[in-house]
C-alpha cells in the first residue's frame, strides 16, 4: 500500500502534466456541448480530463488493535475533500452512531503532505466517546469495529476506516485503598459583615465562568452575604480586579490527581493554609479538576459547599483522567455537597445521578446590564468601527469568545466563505485570540482566504462591549457550551444572536423569535443558517434583538440571581 506521501506525488505529478497540456493551449472537451469535428485531414487527439485532487484522510486514533482501558478514549483523524475540509463526521461502531466530531482542528502535518488538498491543515477531527455512554453490548469486551463518514461542502462522501479495538476496561469496584478521610474542623463563626467564604475556582482568565464569578462576587458582597477569599488553581488578569476590589487572593496551583498520595497530601496542605481563615462555607466554581479539590477542602474544614457547575460534559469524561480513588473522592465531595447550581437544565441533568435531585438546581446566571447600559448610552458605532478597521457600509458579525476548538472559530470562517458571495457586503470579526496553535491556525486560514479582506481576528480583550455595539449579527459556533456569558451579553445590546443547538443554548432562544439556531458540528447547516440571518430584513433583525433584550432582563437579572444563591447560602449553612 502506498503511503500518504506517495499518493500525495502522485497526484502533484498528475496536476503538473494537467499544467502542461493547458499551457499548450489545449482544452478538455466538456460532456454538456457538442464537440465539432476537426478536420478530417489533421485529427486532433482528445486530451485527457484534467486530473482533481481526491478525497483522502485517515483515522489517527484509537490505533488498530487498540485495548481501551479507561473510562473514556479520543476519536481523532483527518479528513479533506477537494471542495475543502469536511463540513460533518460522524462515528460509528457496527450499527451505533457515536455521535458528530469536533471539525477544524489544525494539522500541519497534512498540510505538508497533501498542499494540493484544500483545507487540509484545518481538516483534524475529533470526538471523544464515554463508555459510560455505549450501548450495553459494545461494553462486554469483545471486538469492536470503528469507522467515520465524511461529508464535503460538495456533496462527497468518504467512509474512514474501519478500525478495530477493543474494551479492557477495569472493574469499577472495588477502589484501591486510599488514606483516612482528613477530619473535620467543624464550623467557626465570622465576625463583621456576611459569611467568611472560601471561593476555588479553575482560573482567573477572562473566560466567562470566571466573569460569571466576578459578576457573583460583586453581588453578594453588595448584598453583605458574603466575605471571599478566592483560591485559584492558576493566575490570570482578574487578579488584580479582585484585589482591587479589596478581595485576597491565594493561587494554589493544580493539585495532582493522577495519585492518590500526593493528591491528598496536597489537599491537605491546602486545608492547613485555610484552616485560619475561620470559614463559614466554600463557593466552587466549575466542576474541572483544577477547582474540584475545593469541595475536599471545604469537607476537611467541616463546612457546606455550594458548588456551581458550568460544564456541559459528562462526569465521566470531565474527571475521566484522574485515578480511580481520585475519582471516587472527587464523586463522594460532590455527592456530599450542599448544593449543585447549574444554568441550564440540560447541564444538571449530567450530573443529579451524583447527589440527591433535591440539591440539585437550575438557575440561568444572571447579567449586570449596569455597564451594558452605560456602555450603549451614546455609543457611536462609526467612530468604533474606524477605530477597528471596519468599513461603516459593512454588515458586521461578530463571534466573541476564546478561540478554542470547542467553539469552532475555524468552522465558522469555512461556512462564512461559503456564503460571503451571497452577501459582499459582510464582514466578520473574531475577538478572543490568544497565543496557542488553534489561534495560529485560525489566523493563517484567514491570511490564506480569498475573502481575507473581510475577514478579521482580533487578540482577547477585557473590552469587548463596543463589538456587541458594532455588530449587526452575533454568532455563537460552539459545540459545547451551558449558557455562555457573550450570548447573553449580546442580547442585552438588542445584536440579533445565532447560535448552535448545544446543551443550553435552546433553553435559551426559540428560533426564529429570540435569535437564530442551528445543528451544532455540521458547516454546511452552519452556512445556511448564516445565509438565513443575513438574508433577514432589517425590520426583522431588530424585532428578534428587541425580544432577546427583554428576555434577558426578565430572565438574567443580576439582582434576582443573588438573591436566589444568597437564599442558598444561608440554607447551606444553617
């Protein structure tokens, strides 16, 4: 069998002998005209078709014969056509559909074998697959036999695979011995204002739960519910924010969770450097690995733990690393928790088979529409798109987020160019770059473009309120998402949103009334919902920004979202 590089020279050998006979001046005859007959004296010879790349790709992952002994494992591969990256995957094993994968993943490695294909370094896919979520019969151990299909923007079809592995899970029972469970402190009271709260979030990125957290804190202190410390499992910008507003911080770096040993020694580390803050409860923000350990230490402290979960992921694939006794602790802090906030019904049901339902809870986080109204009031939006390079005759949209695979940036930008001569009057503009490989990716498809012209990426920012002013349409490409924070904000600056149908989005719009959906991780119904929206009157758009506005201020308030934790928090503790 040949190998990629081999099939990628013989198809430039190919293209380069088509070059030539075209350089002769000689043009293939098409099948839909009527060729006339050359002279019967000098017979000119019909040239052959002009040779196209063909579809090619491969599943990189799981390897064949693979022995899958964990609880969740990576569908990962390539696939191109010669209209460009594949628009939709899907993965299956025998007869059961796995689901859609993740599209637009950089890979140069294909890219240098395989120049001729467009969108090959942007073809990567993935798809992760719980075990958990198998149907009963693939779980029993015996031979399984995986296999893609691929669509192009052209109607192709390619079928990868198959590969076949197997499942040598270990039993789940019973969990290796772990070390005494560290011992409470019991409940101290604080004096002054508002509980002593522990808060542990992931990160103090710009990231929109760590917004949602900023908008909390400021809440509840306003409300006197509450006297934070924050702990945070890595550094970021809100540092300084939070201390500003007269709130200590403590960065305790990730907590091993590979080993049980270090692991808790680590937390108990952690719990002799909280144990003198007398604190009253513990506030986690996200269930991630790098804010969980929180829930460890509130136990040791012998205080309730609120614990607000953002992630639209199964337990299993969010703790799906870890070490069988890490996880158990991790499943038993949860279960023990006081409460679970979630803000979108779609996300708590993940979780509620870990803790009892009645602790279980759905509230769609609220937004300060305080600095959105005062951003709008007087806001011109010519002046704002000078300074940003846009042309004011533009139709604008705007995707705002941290360009991450999972919110299909890449994606975005093919469906975009497929539609942009439909609409020469759009625009599109992405904020939220940063310094990492998909944001290079990204950034080299639009300098490579032929719409790159309009088309423009723009580096993460604390200010990102005039793009929400600036934008004629909003679009929300996740494949992965609870109830983002920049939906919500763009609503309440009346920007008409599209968005794709994950997890909580469809909780939140209703088609064709509040905004625009679509099926997640397919670009050809991407395209065509932006065809759709950018086709819509003007009447229309700002009818459907209007009712997204109230919305939010019936649904979002900042105002009745604290109220409802603070009612939580005296519970917990009482």
């Amino acid at each position: 069998m040949r190998t990629p590089r081999e099939r990628a020279s013989g198809v430039r050998w190919r293209i380069r002998a088509t070059r030539r006979l075209w350089s002769r001046g000689v043009t293939p005859q098409m099948p839909f005209l009527e060729p006339t007959p050359p002279p019967a004296a000098e017979p000119e010879p019909t040239p052959p078709e002009p040779q196209q790349p063909e579809a090619h790709g491969s599943i990189d992952g799981p390897p064949p014969e693979a022995r899958i002994a964990a609880g969740d494992f990576t569908i990962f591969g390539w696939a191109a056509f010669p209209s460009g990256p594949a628009t939709r995957i899907e993965a299956w094993i025998g007869e059961a559909r796995l689901g859609r994968a993740r599209l637009g993943l950089p890979r140069p490695d294909v890219a240098e074998a395989w120049s001729d294909l467009p969108g090959a370094g942007i073809s990567g896919f993935e798809l992760v697959v719980e075990v958990e979520s198998l149907p009963g019969p693939l779980r029993e151990g015996g031979p399984l036999s995986l296999r893609m299909v691929a669509s192009g923007a052209g109607g192709e079809r390619l079928e990868l695979g198959p590969v076949a592995f197997s499942l040598a899970l270990p039993p789940r029972e019973p969990v290796p011995e772990e070390p005494p469970r560290l011992r409470g402190v019991g409940r101290r009271e604080g004096g002054g204002r508002g509980r002593r709260a522990l808060v542990v979030t992931h990160l103090l990125n710009l990231g929109g739960a760590q917004l949602y957290l900023m908008d909390l804190l400021g809440e509840l202190r306003r409300r006197e519910t509450i006297r934070p410390t924050v702990a945070s499992g890595a550094d970021g910008p809100l540092r300084g924010e939070l201390e500003s507003m007269g709130i200590p911080v403590h960065i305790w770096g990730a907590t091993p969770m590979d080993d049980l040993v270090p692991h808790v020694r680590r937390v108990e580390e952690l719990v002799e450097w909280a144990r003198p803050g007398g604190f009253e409860l513990a506030l986690i923000n996200t269930a991630t690995t790098l804010a969980s350990p929180g829930a460890e230490v509130a136990g040791a402290l012998g205080v309730p733990a609120l614990w607000t979960i953002h992630e639209s992921v199964p337990p299993g694939i969010v703790w799906g690393r870890l070490s069988p006794a890490v996880a158990a602790r991790t499943r038993r802090a949860l279960g023990e928790a006081a409460f679970a906030v979630f803000e979108a019904e779609a996300t708590r049901r993940l979780y509620e088979p870990l803790l009892d339902s009645r602790r279980c809870l759905t509230l769609p986080y609220g937004l300060d529409l305080g600095p959105i109204d005062r951003a709008r009031a007087g806001f011109d939006a010519a002046a704002a798109r000078r300074r940003a390079g846009i042309p004011a005759d533009a139709r604008l949209v705007v995707c705002v987020g941290t360009v991450e695979p999972r919110k299909a940036q890449i994606p975005l930008a093919v469906a975009f160019e497929a539609i942009a001569e439909r609409h020469p009057d759009a625009h599109l503009a992405f904020v939220g770059a940063g310094d990492d490989a998909y944001s290079d990716a990204l950034a080299d498809h639009l300098g490579k473009s032929r719409r790159a012209g309009r088309m423009k990426l723009v580096a993460t920012t604390r200010d990102v309120q005039p793009w929400y002013g600036m934008a004629d349409l909003f679009v929300c490409a996740s494949d992965l998402e609870s109830l983002p924070r920049t939906v919500l904000e763009a609503m309440a600056w009346e920007t008409p949103v599209l968005a794709t149908e994950a997890f909580g989005l469809p909780e939140l719009i209703t088609d064709g009334e509040t905004g625009w959906l679509c099926e997640p991780l397919d670009v050809s119904r991407l395209a065509a919902a932006l065809d759709r929206a950018l086709g819509a009157p003007a009447e229309r758009r700002g009818a459907i920004g209007a009712a997204a506005r109230a919305l939010v201020e019936r649904r979002h308030s900042l105002p009745r979202y604290g109220e409802a934790v603070s009612g939580l928090i005296e519970q917990a503790v009482g």
